[in-house]
C-alpha cells in the first residue's frame, strides 16, 4: 500500500487551508469563503464516498445537514442545552433516521433512490415549515449560541470546521484502501458476487448511509452555531442538489473531489452574476462533465490527460530494429 495514496490526500488539504489563511490577512471575506467550502466539503465527502465507492447515491444530505441543525438550534434555545452536548444528538438524529430507512431504499434502482431520497428531503422541509412553534415555522430559529471554543470567529470556526474536515479525509483514505473498503466497492460493481463471498451489502450500505448522514448534521451543526440562525429553505433540497453536483464535478471516485467540486462551486457562485446565469452556468458544465469526464476532474482519465499534456507521463518505448525494419550491418 503506497504511502502517498493514504496521505497525499491529506497532506494536500493541510497546504491548501495554510495558503488560504495567509491569503485571509489581506482579504478578510476569504476567511469566510473558507468556512463555506468546508461546509460543503463535509456533506459532500460522504456523499462521494457513498456514491464513488458503494454506488448509491442520495438526494438527501441537505434534508440530513437540516435536521442536524435545527435538534441543536431546539436543544440550545428552547432547553439551554451546551452545544458541546447537543453535538451528540445533531449526529445522531439524522444518523438514526437515515439508518432506519436505508433497508428499504437502498434495494432500489440509482434513479428510483434519487427520487426517493429527494422526497425525503422534500418532506423534511415541509415539516419544518409546518413544525409552528417548535421549529419557528417559516420564519426559522434565531439566537442560537457561539460555537464553544472558538466562538464567532471566522479564522477559528474555520480553522475547527477544516480539522474535522481533515479528519474526515484521513478516515475516508484508510478505509478505500481497507478490506472493507474494497469489499464494498466489489459490491458496487457486482452485489450478488460480493454477497456471494460473505459480504453483507445490505448492512454495509446502511451503515454508510447513516455515517454519511451523521457527518452531514454534523455540517449542520457548524452551520446553526457559527451564523446563529436556520430557516427551512437555508439546507433545502436545492442544497442536496448543489452537493451532488460538487461530488460529480470534482470525481466521485477521489478522495478530494468533494473538496475540489466545493470549492469550485462555491468560488463560481461569488462571481457569478444573477440567479438565472447560475443555473445556466452549472446546468451547462454538468452537461459537459457527464460527457467528457463521467468521473469527474480528478478521474484518472483526466489526470492522465494532464501529465501527458505536460510532458510528465510515460515515454512510448524506443523503437526496435523489427519495429523500424534496421538490419544491422557487419563488417
């Protein structure tokens, strides 16, 4: 097992954050951005490991990253719960539910699953909206305390937010490389024949779902504690929607496309003008990475792609004396 495959990954991360927090002394708002990425990253990464490496994919981290938001939001306003505590329960709720309805889902086809995890998104945002009282209704949760530590701050919140991050990136690098890992790809390539030499799909599939939707309220917890406020449209189901583009984009199959998706979606939103060029920007690029890149920038296709277009990759043999039709001549 090659070294660079379990921590390149990481280390790659740990060097982008250090440039951009020096970036940050002279561009403040970056500090911010950074946060955002890392939001996005940390529901995005489960996502990629669940579709890159199990082949399901899901429509409902938003819905997940939500719920994990408004049990810390309800904890810490309605009951004066310590985020430090209600940390706990914004992972395990969602973990819980996603855990209890993947047997059931995770036995349909891609495209039924993606239906059916978007309507379950859409039935969490409508249970907020109509949660009255309890969940603010329409108008949301306000009042929400300061993340414990490191409070409000941009630099620390960001600077946590990325160590979870990666944490989550280390984890997700060993356990590709695991003989777990690797029986749940077989499963996505060939379930009966994984089956068949004693893997347990069905429970591995929903172990993942619930630790993909885990790491998702975590996100939301982040989230809720860090601006203080959630409504039922700031995680909608459009968010699940983003993040799966995010996943797609950046290679579902790398342990940094996640990461490299996130940052360019959340980067291409800042700039971009209008709502209307933002869907007409992302739907077009989406077109066109199915097309040329199914398995998104950092395929291997595309990385081969670019070391041969900089001169970094292998050198065709030189050719032999049959290959050119040479004799050789003797004296």
């Amino acid at each position: 097992m090659k070294l660079s495959r379990l921590w390149g990954p990481p280390a790659i991360v740990v060097v982008v954050f250090l440039v951009m927090m020096l970036l940050g002394g002279m561009r403040p708002s970056l500090h911010t951005t950074m946060f955002t990425i890392g939001l996005y990253a940390l529901i995005a990464l489960p996502l990629g490991l669940m579709y890159g490496q199990g082949g399901t994919i899901s429509l409902a981290q938003g819905a997940f990253a939500a719920l994990g938001a408004y049990t810390s939001a309800i904890l810490s306003t309605r009951y004066g719960m310590s985020p430090m505590i209600s940390v706990f329960a914004s992972i395990a709720i969602p973990a819980l539910l996603a855990f209890l309805i993947a047997r059931p889902i995770l036995r349909l086809p891609e495209l039924s699953l993606a239906l059916v995890t978007l309507s379950l998104g859409t039935v969490v945002a409508v249970g907020l909206q109509r949660g009255g009282d309890f969940t603010g209704s329409f108008v949301g949760i306000s009042g929400a305390p300061a993340l414990p530590i490191v409070g409000k701050d941009p630099v620390l919140v960001s600077t946590a937010l990325w160590a979870v991050v990666l944490l989550v990136v280390i984890l997700y690098s060993h356990f590709v490389q695991s003989v777990r890992g690797r029986a749940l790809n077989a499963a996505r390539v060939d379930r009966l024949l994984a089956q068949s030499v004693g893997v347990n799909v069905p429970m591995d599939l929903s172990i993942m779902f619930a630790v993909a939707a885990g790491i998702a309220g975590l996100a939301g917890w982040f989230y809720i504690h860090f601006l203080g406020y959630i409504a039922p449209d700031s995680l909608g189901p459009e968010v699940s929607a983003q993040i799966l583009f995010m996943v797609v984009l950046g290679g579902r199959r790398a342990v940094l496309g996640p990461i490299l998706g996130a940052a360019f979606f959340t980067f291409a939103n800042d700039f971009l003008p209008g709502t209307q060029t933002h869907g007409l920007f992302f739907g077009t690029l989406l077109i066109l990475i199915l097309i040329l890149l199914p398995d998104g920038i950092l395929s291997p296709q595309a990385l081969a792609a670019v070391r041969r277009w900089v001169g970094m990759g292998p050198r065709p043999p030189a050719p032999t004396e049959a290959a050119t039709g040479a004799t050789k001549v003797t004296s």
